[in-house]
C-alpha cells in the first residue's frame, strides 16, 4: 500500500513456500508425496477463508472469495510490482556473495560482466556444499 503524499511508492518483498519432493526416495515414494503436494494445493479457498493464507494461485486470484477479501486489490497490485526473497540454508551467504560483487563493481572498478562471473562461481561453490 501507498499512504498518502509518499515520497516513494515502494513495494513489499513476498516469500515463496514450496513444496518438493525428494528425488532420491523410491518411486513409489515420490508418487505419494506428488499425491499429498497435490492435495495441500487443491484447497486454497478454505486457506484463505479459514486461516488468511494466500495461496497465489491464478485459479484463487481470480475468484469471487479473494476478489471480495476486503484490501485484496492492495495484496494483488503490490505483488505485481514486489520482489522474491529467497530464504533457505545458505542464503546469508549467497546475500554477502551478491553484496561483494555489486560492491566490486561501484567500489573496485570491476565490470558487470567479471563481477557476475564471479558471483556464478562463488554461489556455486555454497550449492555445492550442501
């Protein structure tokens, strides 16, 4: 939301929750946890009635539920222009790794196209650990 006479109209992050299924289990595993990612997605109405989560799904946005949630053209017009955090084991460490290439760059004298080169690699190499 904008309040009046701002400065700046910025907006909010949003976080995404995923669901995943291990690639590593059996089949038949894999299978069932398909069925149970399948049945957490199938009812986002009932979440956003009963327990005020949005699932942003096209199917719930355009409903009649979310479009008559009171400040949910709020919601969807900030989404539209927000950005993703992305939050997981070792995000602390791909945030400094992306913070040392776009200081490099403004600070060092490094170009773009080095800087990135070298965050590729170092975000890598956090992948790769763990």
């Amino acid at each position: 939301p904008v309040f009046k006479n701002a400065v700046k109209d910025v907006p909010a992050a949003y976080y995404g929750h995923y669901y995943m299924v291990n690639g590593q289990k059996s089949k038949e595993n894999q299978q069932m946890a398909w069925k149970f990612v399948a049945y957490m997605l199938s009812h986002p109405e009932e979440y956003l009635t009963k327990v005020n989560i949005v699932q942003p799904t096209v199917e719930l946005m355009n409903s009649e539920s979310y479009k008559s949630m009171p400040y949910s053209d709020v919601f969807t017009n900030d989404m539209a222009k927000g950005h993703i955090v992305y939050y997981g084991e070792n995000s602390a460490k791909i945030q400094s790794h992306i913070r040392e290439a776009v200081e490099s760059v403004m600070l060092a004298d490094v170009s773009p196209e080095d800087a990135l080169k070298t965050l590729k690699r170092k975000v890598q190499e956090v992948l790769d650990e763990g």
